[in-house]
C-alpha cells in the first residue's frame, strides 16, 4: 500500500504520528474507498476498499486516470459523479487540499450498484402496485404515509404527491393503521364509510396488516376495494328488476306450472305437491341440484297461490357482495353513505307477492341473522333510517345443497333453516327423471331449431341412447345448454350424432348408467342389447304416433 509522507520536527513529531495513525486507522476500516492523488493523478494513497472497488493492485499502473475519467469527475467537484465500472455502479467525489503549496486531491468512492438496484425494483413494485385494481395505503411506525398507489389516489380524488409523506390523521378522520402498529394484528374485512380531511366522503371494503420483522412492526398497509362501483351497478339492476317487474304482465314472472315439462312419476308428484303448498303463506324452502329449475318452481308456486297480481321478486344471494347485502336487501336513505339515495331494498318492492332469496346457503352468517330478526319481527330498517318497515311479502328460498349439511358444515344457521323450511319442496335431478330425458331432448330440439332458424333437425337412434345414458351432473340446464350446442353447429336437415356433441363431452366416457353394475361378459352383453332394444322400442312408439 502507499502511503503518504508527512514531513515531522521534532517540536509536533509525535502529534502527527498520532494523527497519521488514526487517519491510516479510520481510513482503512472505512467501507468507501479513499484515495488521495497529487496533480497528475498519481496515486499517493489508497484504501483497502478503493482497492477493491477498482481492482487495483501495487504493482499496476499507479495513475487514478487509467481507472476512472478524473477530468470529468473534477468538472463537478463537491458533487458526487455515477461511473459505470466493471459491472459496477460507482458514486466518486473529489476535494483538493494543499500541502506545502502542492496540490493534493481526496478522492471518495462508494459502490452504489446495490443501491441502484433496490431503487430500480422499488420503482418497478410501485409501478406494479398502480396497476391493480385495489387500493393500496402503507404507513411506518410514525404513521406516516409511505405508499398510496394510483388506484386508491383515483377513487379518494387525491394525489400521490399531495398524500405521500403525510401523517396519516392529516389526510384521513379516521386511522385503522394505529392499531394495527400497536397490537401487532390483521384486521380484516373491514365495511366503512370515512371522509378525507377535505370533506371527500368515501366507502370502502378493506383489509389492514401489519409489517413484522424481528418482533417488530415496521410498517402497516391496508388493501381497499371501491365497493360504490359494483353498489351502483346492483342498485341500478334492482330498479331495471323493478321496472321489468312493473311492465311484464302480470307479475313479472315468466313460468307457471305449465312451463314445467316432465312425465315422470317423481316429477309428477313433485308439481302435484308444489300446487298445495302454493296456497300457504309459510316461507318455502326449494331443494335441488344446480340446474334442476329452482325460480321456475319458485314463480310457478307463486302464480299458483292466492297473491299471483302481486309482485315477484328475486335475487340471487350467491352473487350480491357481503358489504352491500343489507342495502340491497332493506333498501337505504339519502345520505346514509356517499352517493345513497332514498331505495327501496327487495322486501319492499315485494309487496304482498313473493321474494325469492336463491341459494339462500350461500348468504354470509351474519346477514342471515338479521334476515332471521326481519322474518320473525316482519319488519326490516333501511340503511340509515330511523323508522321499520313492515313486511308483507311471502318468502320462498332455495339451496343447491343439502339443507342439513349447510347446517353441519356452517354455511347455514340452524334456526334460520327451521324458519324457511316451514314448507319444503325436493327437486329431483334429471338422472332420477329417466323417462323425462327424450321429452326434454325433444322439447329443447324444437325450441333451439326455431331459435336457429332450422327446421328439420331430428336425434339419431345413437344420440337418444347417448343422452339416455349420460348422469348429466349439470341437470336440465346441461341438456339444455348441450341440445343448443349442437343445433348451433349442425345443417338443417341432419340428423344429430355422436359427432355433432361439444368437445369436452365427447371427451367424457359415461361412467355411470342407469342399469346395475355388471360383473360378466354375459351381464354386460345383456345389458347393451337392453338399451339397444329399448332405444329400438322407443323409434316404433314414434312411428306408431306419427
């Protein structure tokens, strides 16, 4: 290593040994590098770390300009210059100092390469972080704001710089991060309306968490969802339900008992029940698969009971957001959160007809206990009233599960369960509907050729055995949705085969069937010269009828 020679007498000798030794101490343990130069850029000194940073050996050149661009660097002086060397990105700085009327120049140099590169994913993470969809706050243990993405700046009507760096009490009423930075836990699922400091009102569905490293919260961030978008979007499809409701005639609804096609004795006897429970007022809980023809039950009961000239309501629980459950539900008043309007919830606008809850399993536990508190008080309260409402109207609900095991499992309260199943009606699926398959077939053939505008399209001998044979787990929706399929796909004129069937089910062997298992060669022989002959017997009953 070189090093520099200070000249000593004997008056402050020891003084400045002390000093070199400290300097050569302090300089040598630091972690930038340090040289120092004369005027032609010959090096006089450098530090292990310089040493380092520049690959720099004692028996190499010993001109600081064959390393970096010193000329430049001098350009700026105080200020630090960036030098890419050797993959690395450099910060150098340079001082000059006289001694004994002889220039002398300190250079500093500290490795920023891994410091560029955590700024460059930094930039990239918040740049990925203005493209999601939620709302993203973060705050440090000062809770001051750190990070406010794009999405949350555009529905709070601020802006990241106005926001950024802010204490979070100045920009918001309210502060949830708090506590989560004093008790160290989530909170999660969060419904609120709050106002900014500037008067803006908002909404939001959101979820806190805290940062935790080593034992310690450094931070804590929350993920909001702008739930006023798909609120609006709801209230708007109940006033277009309301409307539809107010033109068709006379109710609104579409089917009776007549829409329902079936011939089977199960079937029979399920419409034949339905017809006597329409007459009750008790609530009606629908089982059935999905498929099966759920709202075509519940508006046939209703159009068979005593208040068919009143409303009939419906509204599917599986797809309505937790956070807008009790508004869509009792309906809201002016003012009750940003953007509410005076809105009658379902309960209203049914009237003295019937609200239909479907998949009434799917209902978060919570709402369905104020929805048990409605049904037994037989009143509801809008959003922000201070007044009841009573309640008239009918309830029917239906489940594409098991009642019982919503019950086990907790997706369904037990007394609510006991209160909407005063009445019940078990729809049966179409594997258990077996002589209602070809009437079905037949049924959804027609209606689809019309659709299509073909008019001669009949089902081949192979494809009445096929559609026969098939369980079809997706009920009568599948065959209805596999019949359209392939009208869609076939000429006018062609009988439909095997071939004519969706990709994904020609793909599906039939694993169930409708006879026995068969353990022998002559079981299974038997049995396929069964179905060959009662698909036989059915074309002559059609040819005996035509």
């Amino acid at each position: 290593m070189k090093n520099i020679q200070l000249e000593t007498n004997n008056g402050g000798r020891y003084v400045k040994e002390e000093l070199s030794m400290c300097f050569h101490l302090f300089a040598d343990n630091s972690p930038d590098g340090m040289i120092i130069t004369n005027s032609d850029d010959t090096i006089l000194y450098i530090n292990p770390s310089a040493q380092r940073l520049l690959n720099y050996h004692e028996d190499g050149n010993g001109s600081l300009s064959s390393f970096i661009p010193t000329d430049d660097v001098k350009t700026y002086w105080d200020k630090p210059t960036t030098i890419n060397y050797n993959r690395k990105t450099l910060y150098v700085s340079v001082k000059t100092a006289n001694l004994k009327d002889s220039p002398l120049y300190l250079w500093y140099i500290s490795d920023n390469t891994l410091y560029k590169q955590q700024a460059n994913e930094l930039y990239c993470l918040k740049t990925i972080l203005d493209c999601v969809d939620e709302g993203i706050v973060m705050s440090d243990q000062e809770n001051k704001i750190t990070l406010y993405n794009k999405s949350y700046a555009d529905h709070e009507g601020l802006s990241q710089d106005e926001v950024v760096g802010k204490h979070l009490d100045e920009v918001y009423d309210s502060n949830v991060h708090a506590t989560a930075l004093k008790t160290g836990l989530p909170i999660t699922d969060i419904y609120k309306t709050y106002s900014t400091r500037n008067g803006i009102e908002q909404e939001g569905m959101g979820k806190t968490y805290p940062v935790i490293k080593n034992n310690e919260v450094i931070a804590v961030f929350s993920v909001v969802k702008n739930v006023s978008v798909v609120r609006s979007l709801l209230q708007k499809a109940v006033e277009l339900q309301e409307k539809l409701t107010n033109k068709m005639e006379p109710n609104g609804t579409k089917y009776t008992f007549e829409s329902i096609i079936g011939e089977s004795e199960v079937m029979v006897n399920t419409i034949k029940k339905a017809r006597v429970v329409a007459m009750s007022p008790s609530p009606i809980l629908i089982y059935g698969e999905t498929g099966t023809g759920k709202e075509l039950f519940a508006q046939s009961i209703h159009n068979s009971g005593p208040y068919a000239d009143q409303p009939f309501v419906a509204i599917n629980c599986a797809a309505v957001p937790e956070s807008l459950f009790e508004s869509i539900l009792f309906g809201t008043v002016k003012g009750s959160f940003t953007g509410a309007q005076n809105l009658q919830g379902v309960f209203e606008q049914a009237g003295n007809g019937t609200l239909f809850l479907d998949e009434i399993n799917s209902m978060p536990m919570a709402m369905q206990a104020k929805l048990l508190r409605a049904l037994q008080e037989k009143v509801v309260r809008r959003v922000g009233a201070t007044y009841e409402i009573p309640v008239k109207c009918r309830i029917i609900t239906s489940s594409n599960e098991e009642p019982e095991a919503c019950v086990e499992k907790g997706t369904l309260r037990r007394d609510i369960y006991y209160r909407l199943a005063l009445l019940r009606i078990n729809i049966p699926p179409l594997r258990e509907r077996e002589k209602d398959v070809e009437v079905l077939a037949e049924y959804f053939l027609k209606k689809k050729s019309r659709l299509y505008g073909k008019k001669n399209i009949k089902l081949s001998t192979e494809f009445s055995n096929y559609l026969y044979q098939r369980p079809w787990p997706g009920n009568v929706r599948e065959l209805e949705h596999t019949l359209e399929s392939c009208v869609a796909m076939i000429e006018d004129g062609e009988e439909l085969q095997l071939c004519h069937l969706p990709s994904h089910l020609k793909r599906t062997k039939i694993i169930h069937n409708r006879y026995q298992t068969t353990s022998t060669n002559n079981d299974l022989l038997n049995n396929i010269q069964a179905t060959t002959l009662a698909a036989a017997l059915r074309e002559v009953e059609k040819k005996s009828y035509t």
